[in-house]
C-alpha cells in the first residue's frame, strides 16, 4: 500500500520482519476490510481479537519462554501502527493487553509469572487496563489491606475491552501513596459496577468506567507493590507505542489519499518519535497527533462531500484522529497540543 509498505524499511528482518507481515496480512485481510462495519457496531468481532491471538500478537512483548515474541520495542511500534492503520478500534482493545503482559513478566512471585503470563501471551486470556489509582491527583481508585489481600474503592474512568476481556490489571494507591497493581477477573458483581461510555470513534471498543465498592483482591491475584515514582518513570519510558495509533491513521489517510508531501510528513514524525528520549517524547507526541488530524483533514477535503457520508473512512478516520487527540496524553503532551493547535500560522 505505498505509504504503508514501507513501515519497516531499515528494521532487521527475523523475528521482526514475521510480525510485521503477519500483522500487515491481518491488516490488509481482515481489518481494513471490515472497518466501516466496525466502526458502525457496538462491540468489535469476537473473530478479530481471535485472529490476533492465533496469530501470536497477543504475545507480542511476552518471553519465548513463555510462548511470546519477545519483540523489540521497534517491531512492537511498527506492529501497532500497522494494525491501527486497519482498524483502530480493534488495535485499540489489543494495546490495552500488553501492559498486563510485562506486569505478568516483572512479577516477583514466581507463583504469579507461572500461573498468569502464558495464558495472556497465548491470548487465552485478554486483559484490559484500570488504572485509576495511578493517575495524577488524589487517587480516583484506593486499596487497603485487609487479611488475605487488599480491598478495592473509587472508580477507574477509563476501561476498555469490557465484554471481550475476561482480566483486568488494576492499579490502586495506598494510603501509603505506594501503587497495589494486581490481575483481577473482569467480571461485574455486587462490588463492580461497569457504566457503558458512549464514543464519537472506536465505540465498539467497549470502553466503560468501572466503580469499586469494597471489592476483595485476594493476595495471590497481586503482581507487585511499587512506589508511585516508579510508575510514573515506567509510564514515561512507555509513551512511544501510544504514537504508533496516531501514525498509523495518518499512514491509512496518506494510503486513501495519493502521494503527497504528507508522506514525508509521516516518515519525519516517525522518526522524530523513534529518536525522542523522555524529554522530547511529549513534543513528539503531540506533533504524531496533530499529524493525523493533518492527514486526515486533507483527505477529506481531497475526496470532498462523499468524505462526510456516514459509510466513508475519510469521516471515520477524521474522527479516529480527534479521538487521539487525548487519548494516552499526559499533561505536557496536552500543552505541546495546545500550542501547535493554536500558534498562528507564519505569513
């Protein structure tokens, strides 16, 4: 796809080169064929996220050992961006799941690595992200201990997957100010309650905000307790996979587009976020997102009034583009946003 095939040119071939054109035929097979309709539904095929993991994505960051890819950040970025550019909502669901998959790797119990990480780099279990108690701010989600575990309060604002994960790795504060991170089923009851949350894009994301009230996690559920500090520098460490959506809509609306200078736009944000350390990457970011709005704004000006017919991607993509906007941003990625968005243009 012009554009698109080249996404990986200069990256090893291996281990890399077989996820990358893995990925690219589910994109080219599956996805992007089935996108529109995606897009139109309230929850994404069942067969989607089974194709990903029969085809070992769902191990994408695992161990070898343990049934994973082990894949370079590289080849993770490029795999990301290759499935968004077919179907953001589906990659979308998929991304949510790696964070449990390197939590499950990390776990000093070796109870924990045993029983948890090749199930979820098998895919045979799905994982979907609460993470509530780590965001900025006083903790929107609480954990005490109690005997046997710890019991769970608050909310976590931002679920997604809910209906097509069956765990979900939560994040909870202390009142120590430490983080309790744990593998809990996805499962409402009388202590979880699930509010189905209404998108402009990606609805058959199954996003959702998940109350807590006095719900139990039972010691051996536990993955680690850390400080908060050390989150946020993880967190900042992980911010380059989340721009790997943002250029792969811009790499689908280059596609649908015609060769145009936005092509060597894309190569350069690509570049500028491959290179960028923990200082630069918020700038990057946010540049990676306005260049999707970019892209996707040109094509549907390019293709004119069909754009904004209810069963075109140019509209579909322009939304996704919005979308990612805010999503994954920090409050600095925000502030580069804000100042791109708004400076004037130069005469």
């Amino acid at each position: 796809m012009g554009t698109m095939g080249g996404m990986a040119a200069g990256r090893g071939p291996s281990a890399a080169g077989r996820a990358l054109g893995i990925a690219r035929k589910i994109t080219d097979e599956v996805l992007f064929p089935a996108a529109m309709a995606v897009d139109a539904a309230d929850r994404i095929p069942r067969a989607h996220l089974d194709e990903l993991a029969a085809a070992g994505l769902y191990g994408l960051v695992g161990p070898a050992a343990a049934a994973g890819l082990e894949a370079s950040p590289a080849t993770v970025n490029d795999v990301t961006e290759m499935l968004a550019s077919g179907c953001l909502a589906t990659t979308f669901v998929w991304l949510q799941h790696h964070r449990a998959v390197r939590a499950a790797a990390a776990a000093p119990d070796e109870a924990v690595r045993k029983s948890w990480l090749e199930p979820l780099c098998r895919g045979d279990r799905r994982a979907g992200l609460a993470l509530g108690g780590a965001l900025p701010g006083a903790p929107a989600l609480r954990a005490r201990p109690v005997a046997g575990g710890y019991v769970l309060d608050g909310m976590s604002p931002w679920v997604t997957g809910w209906g097509m994960i069956d765990t979900l790795y939560a994040v909870a504060r202390s009142a120590r100010g430490d983080l309790v991170t744990a593998l809990l089923a996805a499962d409402e009851g009388p202590t979880l309650a699930a509010e189905r949350l209404r998108l402009v894009a990606v609805n058959a994301s199954g996003t959702v905000q998940l109350r807590f009230d006095g719900h139990f996690v039972a010691a051996d559920r536990v993955v680690d307790v850390i400080s908060y500090a050390d989150w946020v520098a993880r967190d900042a460490r992980g911010l380059r996979a989340n721009g790997s959506l943002s250029l792969g809509v811009g790499a689908r609306c280059c596609a649908l587009a015609g060769r145009s200078a936005l092509d060597g736009e894309l190569s350069r944000r690509r570049a500028e976020l491959d290179a960028a350390g923990a200082d630069a990457m918020p700038a990057a970011r946010a540049a990676a997102s306005q260049f999707a709005l970019q892209a996707a704004s040109a094509l549907v000006a390019g293709t004119g009034s069909r754009a904004i017919l209810a069963g075109e991607h140019p509209q579909r993509l322009a939304r996704e583009a919005l979308f990612l906007l805010v999503f994954g941003s920090r409050p600095a990625i925000k502030q580069h946003l804000t100042q791109l968005l708004t400076a004037p243009r130069q005469p």
